[in-house]
C-alpha cells in the first residue's frame, strides 16, 4: 500500500537519491561544485528524453508544427532588438553585513508582501525601503542591505567577435529558446507549407545569471526550455491563448501530476508589449511556484526584429490577400522543473512485504528502464547466457531502455531498481531453462507472475501502451 506520509526533507531525499541512483549530480563536484549547475547521470539522462519526447508528442499533435533547434549564440542585436539587453533583469540587493547576494522580490516575499521580479523597478524600490528594518540577511542574519538595483540576467562571453584591436566584444549567451524561433520564423514560413496558425517548437539549454541558483534543479544558470511559439491572427489570439492555457494544464494531469497540485497564476505585472500572461504552478515542497508560462505576446517580438535586422516578418494571407505582422502565444517550460516535479511526485516510501522501502513510482512512459533482466545467480554460465541471448538482448533491440543487473542478491537489485523507478524485474532461474518461462516482479505491488519468454514483448507493450 502506498504511503504518502514523506513529506518531511522531501528536498533533502531527492537530492540524496539523485546522488545515490546516478540521476542528478551538482556540477563540478571534485571542485567543490559550481553553483547553479548540475550534471546529469545516466538515469537522469534517461528520464530527460521521456520528459522531453513527452512533450514533443503532444506539442506535435498539432498539425502545423514545426521543431527546429536554433543555436545557442547569435548576433548580439537579436538580444538588443529583443529588450534583454536593457531589461532582462532581477532586483538584487547586496547585505552590508556579509556581502550575501539576493533578490529583493525574494526577501519581500519571505516576510509576506507581495512582489514579484516583474514589478517596475520604482516600485520594487519603494516596497523594499518601506520593509527594509523586517527584512534579514539569509546568510548572516543582520537587517543591513544596500538599495535594490536591476542586475541583468544575460550571461555574457567573448565568443567570435574583436574589435579593431583585436580585444574581444561581448557576445550573449541565449538566455531564452525563444528568440532564435522568431529570428527563424520566416526560414521556417518559407521552407515548409505552413500557413497561420502555426507552431515552432524547440528544446534548448539557455543560461541566466541568477543571482541565488536554489532548490536543486528549480533555479539554476544552465537550464534546458522547452518552448513554442504559435503564430496566430491577431483576432483569434486572446482565443488561442485560452485553449493552450487549457491543454498545458491538462497535459500535466494526464503526465500523472494530480490537479490538486496544480493552478494558474495570472501575472499581475504585465511587461508593456503583453496582453495576458498566466503561469502554471506546481506544488513543489517549498510551495508553489511556476513551472511553465504561457503567454501572449501580441506581435512585439516579430516587429522588433523587423525594425533590428530590416527584413520584412509580415504574413502574406493568400485568402483575404491581407499582410500583417502574426501575433504571438508562447508556452514555456523549464526541463529541470518539470523533471523536479516528476521526481517530488513519484519518490515514496512504503512497506513491502513487511521489509521497508524507498521507490519513485514513475509512469512507465517516464521511467527510465522499462524493465531489469536478471540472471538469479550470476555465477551460472547457463542461467547468464540464458537471461543474455534470448531476454535481455531482444527486449534491448525492441525498447532500448532495458537494463542488465546482476549485482548482488535478488533483493538487493529490487531495491536498487525500486529507487531507480523500474517498472518490472525480469528473473531468469533454473526453471526458465526448461519451461521458457521467467518471473516478472511488479514494481508498484511487489507481485510476481510467470510469464513465456515468447510472449515478454507483447507484455511489456501492453504495459506501455
Ligand atoms: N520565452 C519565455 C520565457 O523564457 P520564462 O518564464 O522566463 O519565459 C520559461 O521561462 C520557463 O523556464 C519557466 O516557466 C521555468 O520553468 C523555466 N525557468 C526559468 N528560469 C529558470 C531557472 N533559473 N532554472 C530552471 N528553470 C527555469
């Protein structure tokens, strides 16, 4: 039976089990780690693509949708036309004290009023010094920050360009996906039958310079989005952006997140070009916060590359034999997020058989190994060669996402692949060498079922499916 009573240092198990299982890893670690990065195991890899293919799946319901992968640097002016250069920002107030970096939207939240890294930078000001003897350094406890000021979100390299001297020139590093979308948008228009509406789709690793990375994978510098942008007429865009609200938040639900967990939060402080902006929320163990946006974004992005880069983004209508510049709905999500929000719902602690247990209760599609193949003793050369020819090599050659485990007793690897999150435990003996048969050990109930060797295939694709 499952138990759910685990929610104490939820965080902290996850991290430990990241760690233990070969998931997640913080970056640079033999260096004493470097902050706002993580390294991804081999599990982790695996759970990635689920989560990516997932989502690409569904996107890709849509008829008219385009996946492309733009690159990671690009002419500074796309960030220039774009507004991050000069407005990319978070509110960053310094403690005097200790030197601690944080974010004044963060501290004011922390003591119960209300802000966000949306807000003017006036009014953030404002709500700051009208608070600032409540509010105390996280590191060092003193009530001593300087004033608030926008510290850009841009990472910055020196890649590609010199001057006339030969010094490098900043170039950006991508802090969005979403920009090499609208900069390819008429590559896109141009090279495929698409006509309005229309979706480009793309996953990427973008950076930001975020002033405290925390919480694991929620905040970090190196992230990977998912992101797409549907090109709309302006007249059915308030329309669009209601039915993609809807089927985001529905998506989530059937990936397995209860609905309980999940909401809407309007933005309240919409940038000058938006016309509705909402996030979906998750309850994460340290609260609610976003994990996707989806946004309206009029034709701002388009219009400025145009008035950037002089080529015309205007949309010829072969009906109505109108041109215009499409509207925008975008939907945007952060990998890690989502990945983090998987794990939080499916780690579990439970009794099986009396004997206690950690196991993520992973949706099959998700799960990074479909099943384990297990020889019951690795020191019989009849019962590996068995368990290698004729059940691990052919379910590889069909699902791939099979795993060899012959280390330690029968337990031991049940365990192991409990916490991994492995549907089903394959177990070759000594009886599968006379009746092709072997035992399939259920991961969620702990039963075990003889099954044909012949028929694992279609099992295991029931399963799935
Ligand atoms: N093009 C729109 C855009 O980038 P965003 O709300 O800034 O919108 C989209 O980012 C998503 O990226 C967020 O909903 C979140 O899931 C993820 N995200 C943003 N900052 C992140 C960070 N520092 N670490 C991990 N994920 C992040």
């Amino acid at each position: 039976m499952k138990e759910k009573n685990i929610e104490n240092n939820l965080m902290e198990k996850i991290v430990s089990l990241c760690k233990r299982r070969g998931f997640v890893f913080q970056g640079s670690e033999i260096y004493g780690g470097f902050a706002g990065t993580y390294d991804y195991g081999h599990y982790g890899v695996m759970l990635k693509k689920n989560i990516e293919e997932a989502w690409r799946r569904a996107i890709d319901e849509h008829r008219q949708m385009a996946f492309i992968e733009s690159s990671i640097f690009t002419a500074p002016r796309v960030w220039e036309a774009s507004g991050h250069v000069s407005g990319f920002s978070d509110p960053l107030v310094i403690c005097n004290s200790c030197g601690e970096k944080s974010r004044a939207d963060h501290l004011l939240e922390s003591i119960g009023v209300k802000a966000d890294e949306k807000m003017p930078e006036k009014e953030i000001n404002n709500l700051f010094d009208a608070n600032r003897k409540k509010l105390k350094c996280p590191k060092c406890g003193k009530y001593d920050f300087g004033s608030v000021r926008a510290k850009s979100l841009l990472a910055t390299s020196n890649l590609g360009i010199f001057d006339m001297e030969g010094d490098d020139q900043n170039t950006y590093l991508r802090g969005e996906t979403a920009q090499g979308t609208y900069i390819n948008y008429k590559n896109i228009l141009e090279t495929g039958s698409f006509f309005i509406p229309f979706g480009i789709a793309q996953i990427g690793t973008v950076f930001r310079n975020e002033i405290s990375p925390r919480q694991f994978l929620f905040r970090q510098r190196e992230f990977e989005q998912m992101e797409m942008q549907y090109f709309v007429y302006p007249n059915e865009a308030m329309n669009e952006y209601e039915k993609w609200k809807k089927e985001r938040m529905e998506y989530y639900i059937k990936l397995g997140i209860p609905k309980s967990k999940l909401r809407f939060k309007d933005h309240e402080n919409l940038v000058f070009y938006a016309k509705a902006a909402c996030d979906i929320e998750y309850e994460f163990p340290f609260g609610w916060n976003e994990i996707e946006g989806i946004h309206y974004r009029g034709d701002y992005d388009l219009t400025q590359h145009q008035k950037f880069s002089g080529v015309d983004m205007n949309y010829f209508d072969e009906e109505t034999k109108e041109k215009f510049i499409p509207h925008v709905v975008e939907v945007a999500s952060g990998l890690g997020r989502v990945f983090l929000m998987v794990l939080c719902e499916a780690y579990n602690e439970d009794s099986l058989k009396e004997s206690k247990r950690v196991v993520l209760n992973l949706p099959i599609k998700l799960a990074p190994i479909i099943c384990s193949v297990s020889p019951l003793l690795k020191n019989k050369p009849e019962l590996a060669e068995y368990a290698e020819t004729k059940v691990y090599m052919p379910l590889k050659a069909e699902f791939g996402r099979v795993a060899w485990d012959d280390n330690g007793n029968i337990g031991k690897r049940y365990r192991r692949q409990d916490e991994i999150g492995t549907p089903f435990c394959i177990v070759i003996d000594f009886d599968t060498l006379t009746d092709d048969a072997v035992t399939v050990r259920d991961r969620d109930t702990g039963e075990q079922e003889r099954i044909k060797v012949s028929d694992l295939v279609q099992f295991l694709k029931e399963k799935i499916n």
